[in-house]
C-alpha cells in the first residue's frame, strides 16, 4: 500500500520519491525513443519518401549522432542515411551530409 504525506494545510498529497521517479524515468525513456529518426542503410532506403538533404557542422569534438538524428526530427523524417563524413576548414570542424527519409502514409 502507497502511503502519503499530507501537507499542513495545503491538501495536497506527495507521492514517494521513488515511485515518481519510476513514473518520470518510464515516460522519458518512452518520449525519448518514440521520435528519433534512425539510421538506415541505401538499400533500405528504397520505397521511402524522400525529404531531401541535412548537413550537421560542428566541432570535431563536438558531434554525435545525436546531432543528425535531432536535424532529421526538426525535418519531419523517420529515418536517414549518411552520404559523406569529413573535415572542413583547417581540420578542427566536420561536417556531416545525411539524405532524410518518411515513411509513406
């Protein structure tokens, strides 16, 4: 049984940390995974609408793929495939060229 704690005077309940932040942990890793666009392969990416093209610039240090897949969300896509990965400038900044994909509705 859950027990709760009521606060003088406000009538308002609090739950347990622990249950709250079971709650909090279970609806973040659901938002989270729900809508990143995921990397796919050329040859996976036929039959797939094409959106057209992304470029993530960053510091070399910097970039993740997280990076690509939250431009390819921004975007309305579902998916992505990486085309070129390289330096620009004097070494220290890369630049990522990825096509992005939706599923047909």
């Amino acid at each position: 049984m859950m027990q709760t704690i009521k606060f003088k005077n406000s009538g308002i309940k609090k739950m347990k940390p622990v249950r709250f932040a079971a709650i909090a942990v279970a609806l973040f890793t659901i938002s989270s995974t729900s809508f990143a666009a995921t990397e796919i392969s050329k040859n996976e990416s036929s039959g797939l609408k094409n959106l057209g093209n992304i470029n993530v610039i960053q510091n070399m240090e910097d970039i993740h793929e997280n990076d690509i897949s939250r431009k390819a969300d921004a975007a309305g896509a579902d998916y992505y495939v990486i085309n070129t990965a390289g330096s620009i400038g004097n070494g220290s900044n890369s630049i990522i060229s990825a096509t992005i994909f939706a599923k047909n509705k």
